[in-house]
C-alpha cells in the first residue's frame, strides 16, 4: 500500500498553519503580529493589507488550531476533489479577504484563524451532491444548524468571531451553488 499526497492545497494549508503556530511559540509570541488583521488596517503599510488575507494562518492555542484542522483535514480533500485544487486556493484565499475586510470595515476588533475557512469548507462540501437545478435537504439543514448556531452565539460576548463563522458559512455556500460541475 502507497500513502498518497491527496489534497496538496489543504495538506498544505494545514501544514502553514501548524508552522506558523510553532513560529509563533518559539518566539514568544512576537510572530502572530503578521498573523492576525487588527481593528483597522494600515493601507500604506504592506504587512497590513496582506493580514487581510494571512490572519487564517494565526491561531492563539493548540486548542484553536487543533480544533479548525480537524474540520480542515476531514472536509477539505472532499472538497478539494470536488472543485480542484486551483479552485479550492482560491476559495480559501477569498474567504479570508472577505472576512478580513468585512472585520475591518465593521468591528473594532481583531482577527485571526481559520475558523472561517471551516464552515467555508462545511457549506461547500453539503454541496457536492448537487444535481441540476436541486437544492440539497442536507444543504439546507446544514445551513440551519451551523450558521443558525453561530447566529445565536452571537448574542453573547466571548471571544469567538461568529460573524467570520456566518461570512465563511455564506463565502462557502456561494462557492458551492456558483462552482457546482
């Protein structure tokens, strides 16, 4: 039996963000600067702009990153099958910049995690059976439950960004009905 390299965008992916974790450890903590959008973005500043993008490296705890790779790596070859893997590049990338910027331009707070690009990843894959012009059952109830969570959530103060949940959630659900083969 061969072990084979299945899904290269989301291995990877995985991969970047468990070494910038250790990067981050190793160097107390001085590294998620370049990790993580703040509260407002610096457009002079090219370390700031492109946060907008890198903060879904960033993680502050094993446990945060542990928790999003395991969606990652269970949701994201099923994907990445699906779509390819330019596509799934893509799709990552645009989720965070459409949470970084959305974060920037409505919260006063900071950013960081793959949180979004998970429920990215759980909207698009309720989409791999689609046929036609069909709406899948499980989509719908997928929809309910996670981004329905994330809405009641929301209500409470805590240091979750719910509403990356919800836009990766929604960034997911447009990529599945707009790239269905």
């Amino acid at each position: 039996m061969k072990i084979k390299f299945n899904a290269p965008v989301i291995l990877g992916f995985s991969l970047i963000c468990t070494i910038v974790f250790i990067l981050n450890l190793l160097t107390g903590n001085s590294f998620m600067g370049l990790f993580s959008v703040g509260a407002s973005i610096n457009w002079s500043n090219p370390f700031s702009i492109l946060s907008l993008v890198t903060h879904i490296f960033g993680h502050i705890s094993w446990d945060h990153l542990i928790g999003n790779l395991s969606f990652i790596l269970l949701l994201g070859p099923i994907a990445e099958e699906k779509y390819g893997s330019s596509n799934m590049a893509v799709m990552i990338l645009m989720t965070g910049l459409i949470t970084g910027l959305l974060n920037v331009f409505f919260f006063d707070t900071g950013l960081l995690g793959a949180s979004g690009i998970v429920f990215m990843l759980i909207l698009l894959v309720s989409f791999t059976n689609v046929n036609g012009g069909e709406i899948p059952v499980s989509f719908i109830l997928v929809a309910l439950l996670y981004v329905g969570r994330e809405v009641m959530q929301s209500i409470r103060a805590d240091q979750v960004s719910q509403f990356a949940h919800i836009i990766g959630g929604l960034c997911g659900s447009f990529f599945g009905y707009g790239r269905r083969r």
